[in-house]
C-alpha cells in the first residue's frame, strides 16, 4: 500500500506545472539554450620557447563567400536549382578540334584513385605519380604484334568545367624498340588511334568501376585550382573566369545556356555575345487551366545578354541587361550561379 501511495504522490508532483522536475526552476535544469549565455574569450597564448603546432581552431569558422549575397525577398530564400549534370554518375568522351578527353561527374580525389587502380588491374605499372599536378605516368610497354616500338602513356587528371567534375587527358608517346627514351614528352600524341584506343578504353572501365566510393585523401586539391569560379570585386561588377581558350569557353557557355532557365535566342561568337531570355524555372512552366485557355506559345523576350571576353589565361563572362546596362549585384551574381551550374 505504502508503495502504490509513492507513486501516486510521484506521478501528481510531475503532473503539477509549479512543481515539475524540468524546466528553468525544476532539479533538472533544461540546458539547452546556455550556449546564448557562452562569451568568447581569448585565443591561447603559447609562451615564448614552446611548442605551439599542436594548439589551433578544433571547428574554424570559413569565412563568407563572396557570392553568398541573398536577394532582398520576404521569407527563407529559394536554394540554388541543383546541376542537371550532377543527379546521376555520368562518363563520357567529350572533343572539340583535335582535342579529346574522358568527363566524369565525380571529384578528381574519388577519380585519381580509381584512375590508379584500373591501371592496376590492367598490369599497366605507373612510372611517376604527381598527384599536385594530376598526373600519371606509365613505363614503356610492349604490345602484343608490335615488335617496332615501345609506348607509354601520361593521364591528366584535373578538375573539370562541370562543379565537381573531372577531366581526364591521355597522351601517348613512341620509340623504336631498343632505341634511347627520349628525356621530353611530346606536345601531342605520337599515335592517335593508340590514344583513342586507350581514351575508350579508359572511360568504359571507369563507367564499369565498382569502386566508386573510394576517395584519396592525399589527392584532395589534385589536379591544381578549379578551372572556373565567380569573382565578384568590391568597385566592379561580378563575372566569371574561366581558365580556357576562347573556342572551348564558348562552346561550354552555349551549352549552359539552354538549361537552368536560360534560353538562347540569339547569338554572335565573333562579337562574343548571347542573347538570351532567362524564366525562374519555377515560373517557366503554366498550371493546367492557364494552359487551356492560351493562345498558343508565348513568344521568349531578351531579357539579358551574355558576354564573353577573352584575356590573359582565359575569359571572362558577364551578364547584363538588354540595354547592355550593369545589373544589381545580387541578381548578377543569382544568374552567374546559374550559368555557372550547368557549363559543361
């Protein structure tokens, strides 16, 4: 009896709003928001004469990008529309002039390794590995019926066009079997069946690659700096800069263009400009009793243009208005990012 009149008495303090366990005055103090209470103090100070490699930021705050500039809307802000190239693992062979090379929607860290390892398995040893630069070197290989040369093969492997993409380059170089190897590779491909051979042959084993997850550490910034990124200067407008020649740049801008919003409705690559007409694609697409009483297809407007610039190292790309007027600088950079989510 004693212990049913316990717990009774127990159940009714709980049930009591001035006599709870938790909350702000109960024994169980509810710590949840103490860290609004937390001050910042000062970094320690390592005295003079002692080691101070060990003592750093456990969790470092980035700093804010430039580009993170919100439009001046009521509410949470819409997220940026993800890449249509990134939904799904992708590797195909892409060309423009006599140049070739092996796209993969995947990080150069998660490619160099796989790179390596089909490599591997295929008993092509590697002579040098410069991951800082992205490639690959092989030894001298003798291939069955050819008894007149020897070959081997470099992979550039670098950070692609496409966020979070990568590129892969092969250039396969020749001597006379016992000959002296020469000290330089060449510009371009001694053979170029030999490289498209082994361009093929690379890019279907890594559509075919079961390692997909493997990631090296060691080749986080492989490959060098980004080939593109958004610049946004304090006393000038934003742009993007591309690390290109003028003809890959433009190929890459025009197939952006017609995604992501973007319609091309004109174009003029010698004068380096596009017109286009840009719909959210939240606004592109009418409900189904607006589309039964349309007249037909509403005809697209230019409503900006593109403009490309070649400089030193690359170009440059803006987007301005019809009347090739500057833009608010965060529209200019919500359309950048655009642009920028779809080159390829």
């Amino acid at each position: 009896m004693k212990i049913k009149l316990l717990a009774f008495l127990t159940i009714g303090s709980l049930a009591l709003p001035g006599c709870g366990l938790f909350g702000e005055d109960g024994t169980f103090r509810n710590r949840g928001k103490d860290y609004l209470l937390s001050e910042e103090l000062p970094p320690l100070v390592v005295p003079e004469g002692l080691d101070a490699d060990g003592i750093g930021q456990l969790y470092p705050i980035p700093p804010i990008a430039a580009t993170a500039v919100l439009d001046e809307t009521e509410g949470v802000p819409r997220p940026q529309a993800l890449s249509i190239n990134s939904l799904e693992e992708q590797v195909k062979i892409q060309s423009l002039g006599g140049d070739r090379w092996i796209l993969s929607n995947r990080g150069p860290s998660e490619v160099w390794p796989r790179v390596r390892n089909i490599l591997n398995r295929s008993s092509i040893h590697t002579a040098t590995a410069d991951a800082s630069r992205g490639v690959l070197d092989t030894v001298w290989l003798q291939f069955q019926g050819d008894t007149e040369f020897h070959h081997r093969y470099r992979f550039s492997i670098q950070p692609g066009v496409q966020l979070n993409s990568t590129e892969i380059k092969v250039l396969h170089d020749q001597m006379p079997a016992g000959g002296v190897a020469p000290n330089q590779w060449p510009a371009s491909s001694a053979d170029s069946k030999r490289e498209m051979d082994m361009v093929e042959i690379l890019a279907e084993a890594l559509a075919g690659d079961v390692s997909s997850g493997t990631v090296s550490l060691l080749a986080q910034d492989i490959g060098g700096a980004e080939k593109v990124e958004i610049v946004t200067p304090t006393v000038a407008d934003p742009y993007i800069s591309m690390k290109l020649d003028y003809d890959r740049a433009w190929a890459s801008l025009a197939y952006s263009l017609q995604r992501g919003g973007f319609t091309t409705i004109d174009q003029d690559q010698s004068g380096g400009v596009f017109y286009v007409n840009y719909t959210a694609e939240d606004q592109g697409e009418p409900g189904f009793i607006r589309r039964m009483f349309s007249r037909g297809e509403k005809v697209l407007e230019i409503n900006y243009v593109v403009v490309i610039n070649a400089v030193d190292g690359g170009v440059q790309i803006r987007v301005v208005d019809k009347d090739r007027s500057g833009l608010e600088r965060a529209e200019a950079i919500r359309l950048l990012k655009s642009v920028r989510a779809n080159l390829s």
